[in-house]
C-alpha cells in the first residue's frame, strides 16, 4: 500500500514518523475520515473545512491547502488503483520538545492512508446491536467540534461494549443526556420524524449526519434536532448510526432490548448509497 506523508509518496512500511511528533506522544491533532466511492473521496471538501476549523482553533497551521489536499488524495488513489475504500488525513502539530507547551512545533506533519472497506455480505446488511457506555463526554467540550486525535474514551468505550457482546457503545454526556455512539452520530424514529441531538452538547457535528439530514429534506421527511434521555431512547420506532466508512447502520437492539426496524431507515440508507455513487 502506498502513502502519503509530508510531501511524499511511500510504502507504507517507508512512511516514519519521527518519536517526538506530538501527534503520537500526546494526541496533538486532528484527522478526517472519508468514504472513497468511483475513485472519489465523498464529501472530501466538507471534511476539510472542518479540518481548517480544527486546526486554526489548535493553532496548528497545514502545510497545504484543502484544493492541495484534495488533488493529492486523488493521486493517493490513483497510485493504489483503489476506487473503493476509506481515506484518512490526519495532520498533527508534529515533531516537538518534551511537555505540553506547543511552542518550538513548528513542521506539521500531515498523513494520508487508503484502507480497504469492511467486508459487506449482501446478503446479510450490517447492523449493530448498541450498549450504553459506562463513560461520559462532557456536555460542553469545545473540541467536540472536531475530530481529534486524542480518542481515548472512544477506545475504551468500544472495547467495553465489545466485552459484552455488542457491535457498539452509545455515549451519553454529563448531564445524562444521549450524545453520539463511539464511532458515530446517532438518528432515531419518532412518529414518523428523523430525530437526531443537537450539536453543543458534546456532540461531533458529523458530515454524514449532515448528509442525512439533506436527504430528509429532499425526500420531505420531518426531522427534529432535540435533547434525549436513554429511557426515551428505549421507546423510538427505529434507531441508526451515521458515520463515513459504513454510512447508515440500523440498530438491532439498545442494552439487550430489541429496536424495531423503520421503512424510513431503509429509504434514507437507499438514498444515501444513491447519493455516494453519484456524487
């Protein structure tokens, strides 16, 4: 497989960072992660302009520009003849003396990785049975804005989960109230509205929950952006989870109770994968 770091096209066995990059010793950065379909890395722009929001508010200043960024993936995927997969960019504050001061950092260092999708078997559609995490985010974290690269919780959240049989971990905030799962943006079904939490709350402002919600607009679906407590949760009419690699997963079961599949589920996951292929 080949890479990209710094400027460079490697194998990725080539590709080294050096010991002291702030992104590997204190999770000093941020990253995208995006579904590459026909050869074309989907939503690309949208996942970069939350990028440079991330990075001016880091004060970490990238070494290229999103249009640089987005001509260099193209080459990424050329160069791997992969059409299909899943692109990551992740840009760190880069190499830097010991202590958590960011001054004396000044050689970003930037990243691209292709990854083949996850198996699919058509005849078996992917869909996750959910626990709810016994970690919290908290409700006001001014970098729930953005995809860092300090995701701790979100391992420990997964791992938990996985321990009990489950496919995912859902994450409520301090206050109690639902957030967003450890790999996504949940959605759920109430009385024919697609219903998902409002950003602020510790919640990552998703561009595939962005996506959903454009498509619910085109298809003249309701939506509602509201605070949720897990009880009322329990009782939704369907429930999904959005992210870039897999795009909609329905949820199967919340906690070892069983969701009931939504019809509008599988017309916004059509919808969307019509939208991925022409896009």
């Amino acid at each position: 497989m080949i890479v990209f770091l710094n400027g460079k096209f490697l194998p990725e066995a080539d590709a080294l960072v050096p010991l002291n990059d702030r992104g590997f010793m204190l999770g000093d950065g941020i990253f995208e992660t995006m579904r590459v379909a026909n050869g074309q890395p989907f939503r690309m722009a949208q996942h970069l302009e939350r990028m440079t929001r991330g990075a001016e508010f880091l004060k970490i200043k990238p070494p290229f520009t999103p249009k640089e960024l987005q001509t260099l993936a193209g080459e990424l995927i050329e160069k791997n003849n992969q059409p299909e997969g899943i692109l990551r960019v992740t840009l760190t504050r880069g190499p830097g003396p010991r202590g958590y001061s960011p001054r004396n950092s000044e050689e970003p260092t930037v990243a691209m990785t292709l990854t083949p999708l996850p198996p699919v078997n058509a005849e078996e559609p992917v869909q996750w049975s959910m626990v709810t995490s016994s970690f919290r985010i908290p409700a006001s974290d001014a970098l729930a804005s953005f995809k860092t690269t300090s995701k701790l919780l979100n391992v420990v959240a997964r791992a938990e989960a996985e321990e009990k049989g489950a496919d995912e971990a859902l994450l409520l905030n301090t206050n109690g109230e639902v957030a967003e799962t450890a790999g996504g943006n949940i959605f759920w079904v109430y009385q024919d509205r697609i219903c998902t939490v409002p950003t602020g709350r510790g919640v990552l402002p998703g561009i595939t929950r962005a996506v959903v919600l454009e498509i619910c607009q085109t298809l003249g679906l309701e939506t509602n952006k509201r605070v949720i407590k897990l009880e009322h949760l329990r009782n939704a009419d369907g429930i999904f989870v959005t992210q870039s690699a897999l795009g909609l997963v329905p949820v199967v079961a919340l906690d070892g109770w069983p969701v009931a599949p939504s019809p509008l589920v599988d017309q916004i996951g059509s919808a969307y994968n019509d939208m991925l292929r022409r896009d």
